[in-house]
C-alpha cells in the first residue's frame, strides 16, 4: 500500500501545478465571461489565398482587458485594395476562443494555441462567414507598441 501512495500523490501535486499556472491567464468579466490575458494586446497578421484563393489579407487586431475588440482589414483582390474594421467582443468559453462581431452579428469560433509570448495560433472551427477553405487557421504576430 505504501508503494502507492507517493506515486499517487505525486500526480495529484502536479496536476495541482498544472491547473493553476494555466488559471492565472485566466479573467472573469462582469458579464460572467472569461477572457484568456495573454491575448490581450496588438497583434497582426496576413495570408495570401488562405481564406478565398486570389485574396490577400492583412489586419490589425486590438483585444483589450475587457472583452473588446477592433480589427482592422486591409484585403486585396484582382488589383483592388479595399480597408474596413470590425469592432466586437471576444471571450474564451471551454477553451474555445469566440468573436462575437457587432456588424454582422455573428460568432467566429476558433481552437488557439499560444505559442509563445508574442504568436498565437487559431484555427477554424465555425465562422459568420463562408470561406472556400474549412481548415482556415492563422497566426497572429504581437505588435510592439
């Protein structure tokens, strides 16, 4: 019986350890929702033909401390160069990352990694939006300010 019980409490301490250094990223807002803080900040991105082929896409992504979000694109296609923002809110709800854009109306669900301090990854899971390619997935890149 002795033979367990180190081993045992072994995996209950690091599973302790593990849970709460992944919690501290974590904020609750007063509106229940959570928000993960090391998406917080100016971040960028582009990507050519990853959405629709032919498309280029370059924005600028603002996440604040509450909830909020502005995104502003500058997209490219057949010589043409159009520039537009979005503005909404973005939560993480069962570690699945939501934006909740107000123009549209509508909910872009994502999987992310953070990959290091200043790249995230996400990756599609279901978008407002119909997109010639259903693996869609980008990095954003922290902006220095």
């Amino acid at each position: 019986m002795k033979n367990y019980i180190l081993p045992l409490f072994a995996i209950v301490l690091i599973s302790l350890l593990i849970s709460c250094k992944s919690s501290n990223y974590f904020k609750s807002l007063s509106n229940q929702q959570q928000i993960d803080t090391r998406l917080v900040g100016d971040w960028e991105g582009s990507e050519v033909g990853n959405q629709i082929d032919g498309v280029t896409k370059e924005w600028k992504m603002i996440r604040t401390d509450q909830g909020k979000f502005t995104l502003h694109f500058k997209v490219s296609m057949h010589g043409k160069t159009r520039e537009f923002t979005e503005e909404g809110n973005w939560w993480i709800e069962n570690g699945v990352f939501h934006e909740f854009h107000n123009d549209s109306g509508k909910t872009d669900k994502y999987n992310y990694e953070v990959l290091d301090k200043n790249q995230i990854k996400f990756k599609a899971i279901s978008l407002g939006m119909d997109f010639e390619n259903e693996a869609y997935e980008f990095i954003d890149h922290r902006v220095d300010k």
